[in-house]
C-alpha cells in the first residue's frame, strides 16, 4: 500500500512532507499476451463462422425462379392490354 506521508532526506536535512493518496482499482483483471491472442483467435473465428452462416442462408434463393416470367406471362394475355 504506497498510500502515506513521505519525506525527503538528503544528508542531514529532511523536506517538506509529502501526503500521497493512491487509488486502486477494485475490479480490475490483469490481461496479458496469451490472454489477448486468444480473445483476437476467438474473434476472427466466430466472424469467419458467421460469414460462412450468412452466405449459406443467402445461397439458398438461387434454385427460386424469377417472378419476371410469372408476370410476362400475366400480360401476354392481348384482351387486358
């Protein structure tokens, strides 16, 4: 605990005091390099795993026909146009 009153001394003389207030952080969690590397791992495989999920719902309309054709044959109809 580096909180304290703290005084200099050079020789045989002695300094001004001086009162230090030190604030420590309660809920702090030391990170370090594996935990880092890990968490940039874990980030980049679930993006790969959810761009892999977005293009496999999205490749699924192309057995679908276009409603052009629906439409073209709605109008090749010569009595309503």
């Amino acid at each position: 605990d580096p909180r304290g009153v703290y005084m200099c001394r050079t020789g045989g003389k002695t300094g001004d005091p001086l009162q230090v207030h030190f604030r420590m952080c309660q809920n702090c969690i030391q990170v370090d390099a594996p935990t880092i590397s890990g968490i940039v791992i874990a980030d980049v495989v679930a993006t790969i795993f959810l761009a892999v999920a977005v293009y496999c719902v999205t490749g699924q309309d192309k057995g679908r026909s276009s409603r052009a054709s629906d439409r073209q044959n709605l109008l090749a109809n010569e009595l309503y146009q």
